[in-house]
C-alpha cells in the first residue's frame, strides 16, 4: 500500500499494509496469558512454602516469580494498548508501550536482586533454621511450572523484545529452582544452611548479565538507536551509487517496537523527474537487504538541499 511521487521537493513513503495494529507480542498473546496463570498460581505458593521452610533460596525464587507476573502482565498490557488505533495526536499509537514494558521488567528485576543480595548477606551473619524437604517438594512443583512457561514463550522469544524478556525471567526461575532443589539436598545431608544463602546469592547474580542486555536493548530503543545489522555509512554509500543520485543525507534507521524498523533520508537528484525510480530503489534496497519496509525519502535537487540544514549523517 506505498506510495511515492516526485517533483521540486518530492518524497516517497512506503509501509507494508500501514502501520500494523500491534507488535509481534501481539502473535503470542495466548502464550503469554497461560505463562501468566501457571506463575501466578505458583507464586502463591512457593512464597508461603518460602516462609514456612525459612529458605532464602526459596524466597529467591518465589521474589523472581514476582518479578515474572510483573513482567507478564505488563506484557499483556502492551499488546492491549499496541493494539489500538493511530490517533492525530499519537500517529503511530501505543506501540512503543512494548518497550518501556520491557525497561521497567529490567529495572525492576535488578532491584530484586539486589534485595536477594542484601538478605543472603543477612543470613549468612545469622544463619536461619531450614526445613530441608518441604522446600525441595515446593520447588519441584517450581521446576514444573518454570519448564511449562518456558516451552509457552519459547517460540515469541525471538521476535518480541518484550516475550523475551518475560522468557529470560522464567528461565532464570527455572535456574533458581534447580538451584533451590541442590541447597535443599545439601541442607538435609549434611545440615550445612549456609549453603541456602550461598544458592540464593547464585540465583541473583546469574541473571544480571542478562537482565543488563534487555535493559541495553530497550534503552537504545527508546533512544533511537540504529537496528543491529544497519550500518548508516554504507547504506549513504549505496544509495550514492544508484542511477541519477548525487548525494544522500540526513539518514536515519530507528526501531518503534519489536519487528517494526522505520528508514528516512534525504537523496539529491540529478532530475527531480526521475523521483519515483530512486524511490523505488531506495525501498527495494530496503526491504531486500535489511528488511525494513516503513520507508521515506526525500528526494530534492541541489537549490532545494542548500535550504536544508545538514545533520552529520
């Protein structure tokens, strides 16, 4: 559904069918909702064996299950509000919601963390009594929660930044509850409770490498970073080689959620006749190597450029 036209200050702009109604979340909404139910429901019932068992490795656990609702539901929410309609005041309507829901998982999962730290701290300058068996039945029935909800989001993992990070806090509870199953086989045979704190100190600091890349990645989203695989040189070096073109400038790739990348630039011509083929190239260059089909291009001749002020790229 793209068009273009040509003329003193012509431009061409193309997106696929219009601006989709939401993000590549969207396609794994009744993922996510299954994941949502089977956390919750397990939350509840780890953070009552947590504090029943007195096991910080347990309570570790159950604090990142928290964190996984959390992080479900506000997924859920962004496909909810990605979903609406374009308005004149927000042309591209609520799809950037995705990825502030993706800021927040991270922000607020480092914050668990640091807590876990602090208490493991606590507990190893006054270790606590455990009650070795039934943490290790609770965190059986974790295992079995976590590996579900893993198979649910596996598949959305790779196209939704949101999915995936809501995939990396449930795999990171699968971890844990691994972890929470060794400190209690280690509690009950040898009575050493240190190792409690010692495994749930573990489970907080596994997940930092990758809760900082999600954070990383939602982060250069928002600021409008280039998309992994657009190199801003060489595409002004392409697009300078096709036919009639003197110059391009001002180019700019940026990411508006997960799957929707946007291209714009400025290309002075030879003939301002000849628009509508640079147009075409530039979107075929687009679409064909780097995928991105929200395209637009200014195309202009040298008078008209001169008025323009020149940014860097």
């Amino acid at each position: 559904m793209g068009h273009g036209h040509a003329h003193g200050g012509g431009h061409g702009h193309s997106h696929g069918g219009g601006i989709p109604s939401g993000s590549a979340a969207a396609r794994n909404k009744g993922r996510l909702a299954w994941a949502l139910g089977l956390t919750l429901t397990y939350m509840f019932a780890e953070v009552v064996g947590g504090l029943l068992t007195g096991s910080l490795a347990l309570l570790a656990d159950a604090a990142h299950m928290v964190t996984d609702a959390g992080g479900l539901a506000l997924a859920l929410l962004a496909i909810h509000y990605a979903a609406k309609a374009p308005t004149a005041g927000k042309s591209f309507g609520y799809m950037r919601f995705e990825i502030l829901a993706a800021l927040a998982n991270a922000v607020v999962l480092l914050g668990v963390t640091a807590y876990i730290l602090y208490e493991a701290y606590r507990r190893f300058v006054e270790p606590t009594e455990i009650l070795g068996w039934p943490m290790m039945l609770v965190a059986l029935v974790g295992l079995g929660v976590n590996l579900a909800s893993m198979k649910l989001l596996s598949g959305g993992s790779s196209e939704s930044l949101n999915v995936k990070g809501a995939y990396f806090e449930v795999f990171s509870d699968m971890l844990g509850s691994v972890g929470v199953i060794l400190a209690a086989l280690v509690v009950m045979g040898t009575g050493w409770t240190w190792v409690d704190p010692l495994i749930g100190a573990g489970i907080g600091l596994f997940i930092v490498p990758r809760t900082w890349r999600l954070l990383s990645e939602a982060l250069h989203i928002l600021l409008e970073g280039t998309p992994p695989g657009v190199d801003l040189a060489a595409l002004k070096t392409e697009i300078e080689a096709m036919p009639g073109v003197r110059r391009a400038y001002d180019l700019h790739a940026w990411t508006l959620t997960s799957g929707f990348d946007a291209m714009s630039g400025h290309v002075v011509v030879d003939d301002v006749a000849g628009g509508p083929a640079v147009i075409r190239a530039v979107r075929g260059l687009m679409k064909e190597r780097h995928g991105i089909e929200h395209v637009t291009v200014q195309v202009e001749d040298e008078a008209l450029s001169a008025e323009f002020p020149h940014l860097p790229v």
